[in-house]
C-alpha cells in the first residue's frame, strides 16, 4: 500500500506538468498564473513548517495555529491571484465581444 507521504510526493510531478502546460500554451492569464505557482510556494513552506511543527512543538502542523495560520496565508493568497487573474480575462473577452441584446 502506497503513504500518504509517497502519494503526495507522487502528485507533485502531474502538477509540475500542469503548470509546464499552462506556460507554454501563453494563453493563461498572468495573474492566474502567479496563483497557479503560488501553490508550489505554499507546498513549499508547509512542509518545513510540518517538520519544525513536529520537531519544536511535538504536534502536527494543523495543531499549531500561528503556524499553521501563517502557512495557509500562503494558499489564500495563491487562489486570490487565481481568482483575480480569471476575473480579469472574463472582463477583457466581455469587453472585446459584441453586446448581445
């Protein structure tokens, strides 16, 4: 049976693809794109957060809520720029297309 450890180290090559994909097609809004890669930022710092979590305070990450707190803002603000960056692509196809009335 496969860790949830191996599982979750597995999962990040489809991801890396994912953005390889997105990048190269030129077609995804920047600020979607910032968010899309914030989320490896955020995978980033959660992990030395788990660990220093574990090792400082003997709990997991989500028992530790200034911790925790902190590593989350970086998720937040990755599907912020997501959602900013989509928004702003709809206005701009809204903006260039003919009204419909």
């Amino acid at each position: 049976m496969i860790s949830k450890e191996t599982l979750f180290a597995l999962s990040l090559f489809p991801y890396l693809g994912f953005l390889w994909f997105l990048t190269k097609s030129g077609k995804t809004p920047r600020l979607a794109l910032m968010g899309f890669y914030g989320t490896l930022v955020f995978v980033a710092v959660t992990i030395p957060a788990g660990i220093y979590a574990k090792v400082a305070y003997n709990e997991s990450l989500a028992n530790i809520d200034w911790l925790h707190g902190a590593a989350e803002s970086f998720l937040t603000i990755s599907n912020i720029l997501l959602v900013l960056g989509f928004r702003e692509a709809i206005i701009k196809i809204k903006a260039s297309s003919p009204e419909e009335s």
